[in-house]
C-alpha cells in the first residue's frame, strides 16, 4: 500500500533525518520501497524545513509526495506552510510543544519536545520521540524496523539515548491516542 509522508518544522530538528531514517526502515528492514525529497529555505538552522516520504510495497515510478496522508508536523510554522490544509483523511502526528492550531484530520498529540527535554536531558532527540509515535499511529513500518534504522543513523554513543527517545514516543502515542475534529 502506498503512503505518501510530509514532515515538517524548522532546520535544526531533525526534519530530513527523520524521513531519511524511516525510510530507511521502509527499505533495509520491512522490504518495502521508498522516495525521499526535502526542502529547506537559506537559513538551515531556524528556519522552514519540510521533507517528504513515499513508501510503497510496490516501486515508485514517481517520487513526488502530491496527495500525502500520513504527516509529521514539530513547529507551528510548519504547521501553517505545510499541514494546515491535511486531508480530513489523513493523519496527523504534532508536537503539542510547539505546535498550537489543531488539523481537520485524525491526529496524535505527542509533547515530544518537552519530554526530551525534561525525561531524556536532550531536545534534540525530538524527532526520535516522533517518529516512534508515527510508527505506533500509522504502523507504517514495525518498530524492530525503526530502532534497526536509528541505530544505522544516529552518532555512535548516542544509541541508548535514541532507543529509549524512540520507546518514548511509542509510549506517548499509546498514551495520547488519536482525536477527530
């Protein structure tokens, strides 16, 4: 089954790692294929940042996201440019830290930020906690897929750190469950 991904938020959050890692996952490890674009404005750090996914049981014979219905959504700018108008079909992952307005659509409000902040001592592992919530919301890939694609990305020294990120953010989905407009 093809889902087409869009994640959104702000250079320096992990916006084009997290597609890249999860499609990764897709690929290498749940035998699926995958497409990964992104776009970032001249301002990596701090400013818009969006990348798209495309994964299918099937090849792609064309890699660009135009009905996505799964996103992924860290900062309310994002939010605005490129979640504002999902699909009441699609789904939606947020980061309630930083992400205030509220989709049309089925979405999960995961604090991810303010919980690898206080619970994991680093925020900058948000994009984990998220894409374990994406991964519980959607079952897009299995998680033994997600934590295999983590452990081939992140820094070495940084693997505990980023498996207990991701079984945060699967706990926090299971927790938070989806809401309908």
């Amino acid at each position: 089954m093809r889902h087409e991904i869009r994640f959104s938020g702000f250079g320096g959050q992990g916006i084009i790692l997290s597609a890249v890692i999860l499609g990764r996952a897709a690929v290498m490890y749940d035998n699926k294929f995958a497409v990964q674009t992104q776009v970032y404005g001249p301002e990596a750090r701090g400013g818009a940042s969006m990348s798209a996914l495309i994964i299918d049981d099937d090849p792609i014979l064309f890699p660009k996201v135009t009905n996505p219905d799964i996103f992924m959504i860290m900062s309310q700018e994002g939010f605005e440019k490129y979640g504002a108008n999902a699909p009441e079909s699609a789904v939606m992952v947020l980061d309630s830290s930083l992400v205030h307005s509220r989709p049309k659509c089925t979405y999960y409000e995961i604090p991810a930020t303010q919980e690898a902040k206080q619970t994991l001592g680093r925020d900058i592992v948000a994009n984990i906690v998220m894409l374990g919530a994406l991964i519980t919301a959607t079952k897009i890939v299995g998680e033994p897929a997600l934590e295999k694609a983590i452990l081939d990305s992140v820094p070495k020294g940084t693997e505990a750190l980023n498996t207990k990120a991701m079984k945060k953010g699967i706990e926090l989905a299971a927790q938070s469950g989806s809401k309908n407009p």
